[in-house]
C-alpha cells in the first residue's frame, strides 16, 4: 500500500473536507444531540455526491471509504459513514444498498447506534447476515451521554439471507469501520486538547511548552497514527480476518489512552458539557465497547493469526 494519497484520492478528500466543514462539525453535533437523532441530511448529501459509494469504484475502492469514514468521524459527523460505505457494500448489491443502514451483533447484547434513525439493519448472525428494513424491527430509544443516539432492537421478520458467510465478511468490515471512526475522533480530542495547550499558560509557560507534557502527547499521537494506518492497510488488503482485527485492537488501545490523556491534560473544562472535547471523548466510550469491545477483538485477532 502506497504511504502517499493518489491524487484522486487527494481530490475526493479535498472535496469531501469541504462538504463536511459546511455540513458537520460541533454546532451541528450540539443540535442533533438536542433532538436526539442523527444525521440524515449529511448522509444523502454524501450520498448524492457519491462519496458512500467509493468502495464499489474500482479506482478508489475501499480504502478511499476508509479515509472518509475516518474524516466523518474527524468532523463529528452524526451518521453511520463507515456502516454505509465500508459494511454494507461488501455484503449487499449495490442496486440494494439501503442509505441509511446500521450494524447489530446477535452475539452481543445491549443498545444499537443509529438503530431508530436507520431504514435498514444488518444482522449479524454467526456466520451468516441478514438485511432487514424498518418495517420487520421495532426499536426502544436507550437514554445515553456517550455520543450517539442508541436504541435497544426487537427483531420480528425473518430478514432477508445476504449469503453464506456474509456475517464473517461484514464483521471483519465492521471492524475496520469502527477502527477509523476511532482514529478520526480520537484525533478531533486530540486535536482540541492541542489547541488548550497553547492557550493555557502555566508557570509562566504554555503547556504546550513543557516536555513532559509533550511526551504525552506525542505517545497519544503516535498510538492514534497507528491505528489509523492499520485501519487503511486493512481495507488495502480486502479486511483479512488478521488486519481487521489486529486495526481494531489497536484503536480500542488508542480509544483508552486518548481518553485518559486529553482529559487530564484539559483540566476541569474538559469534563464540561460547555467544552466540545466531550463531543468527541464520550463518543470514543462507545466506539471502544463495539462489536464486542477488546476481549471480541482480541479473539478474532487470535483467530486470523493461527486459525483458532
């Protein structure tokens, strides 16, 4: 995998950037946690510009859906991105992709992201998936602080069978899917914290200033570059069983230490509800226990490595 953007990937990011500055970002997150939903207006402007369809594009392919997954989260987007471009189209044709689909684990109990905004569920079922539509779940708004808008799902059609092995396949995804997402938002709270550190004068110094503080930082920063790269690696390669979950170990290593680090390192303000660090640290809580959390990942790490 080449280390430098292709320049077409480059162009769609430039261009993605744009429409997600305008379209995402604090003061939109704010206003969606209000009302309690998510973004449906940014996933059909995505969309219609084609940005949730790039895996399918030969030229592009999944890794470019990686990086926008990835600036999704980066920008605060209110929206399942990676569900969309990243699980969805390696399961379902394309001619059937729902816009707005979401993700749930029959292994894992406990409330599903974007369950009650979303038109369509992948079901995971072991080895196997299932798509089912709106009309055949019901679903139990779950009262949260982490982020995002969660729902507790009862299934009551049959679904449709999306093949042989397809929930292995939307699983591996999925965790390459939930790899950016952290990668993106652990560097939006990293980012900010960095900014409050060259503001905050302590001792005379910014705190910016003071290498101790500096080492943290940077350890943060490289934890966050390593699990960003193995989420663009995985996808590179088709999301084997190994670098899918070897990406996702990863980002849950990088999720904790972010979180541990941009709080202390924010003092007081950053545990405000005023501050919008808590716009993307509360999020990495949930990111971090998806799909079964470390202990699942950590499994299927040991699996794809020698085929337990």
């Amino acid at each position: 995998m080449e280390m430098t953007l292709s320049p077409t990937q480059q162009a769609v990011l430039d261009a993605c950037t744009t429409a997600l500055g305008r379209a995402a970002g604090p003061a939109r997150a704010r206003e969606l946690r209000s009302a309690g939903g998510a973004d449906d207006r940014l996933l059909t402007l995505l969309g219609e510009a084609g940005y949730l369809d790039v895996a399918l594009d030969e030229e592009s392919g999944p890794l470019t859906a990686v990086l926008i997954t990835e600036l999704a989260a980066r920008h605060l987007a209110l929206a399942p991105v990676g569900a969309r471009s990243l699980v969805a189209p390696a399961v379902i044709a394309a001619e059937q992709l729902p816009e707005f689909v979401t993700i749930m684990d029959l292994a894992f109990g406990g409330p599903v992201r974007y369950a009650a905004q979303s038109e369509a569920l992948i079901v995971l079922d072991g080895h196997d998936a299932r798509l089912f539509t709106a009309a055949e779940y019901t679903t139990t708004a779950v009262e949260t602080l982490f982020g995002y808008p969660l729902a507790r799902v009862e299934l009551q059609g049959g679904g449709v069978d999306l093949g042989a092995g397809s929930g292995d396949v939307a699983r591996r995804w999925w965790r390459v899917a939930i790899a950016a997402e952290i990668a993106g938002t652990a560097r939006a709270a990293l980012d900010l914290t960095i900014d409050h550190m060259q503001g905050r004068v302590q001792f005379g110094k910014p705190l910016s200033a003071l290498q101790a503080l500096q080492h943290r930082v940077i350890e943060t920063h490289v934890l966050i570059e390593g699990a960003m790269w193995m989420a663009r690696e995985a996808a590179y390669h088709g999301a084997p069983a190994e670098s899918s979950s070897s990406a996702a170990v990863a980002a849950v290593e990088a999720a904790g230490r972010t979180l541990f680090e941009v709080h202390q390192l924010s003092g007081s303000i950053g545990f405000t509800d005023e501050y919008d660090l808590t716009l993307s640290s509360l999020r990495l809580q949930t990111l971090r226990t998806e799909a079964g959390g470390m202990a699942a990942h950590s499994r299927a790490l040991v699996a794809g490595r020698w085929g337990a």
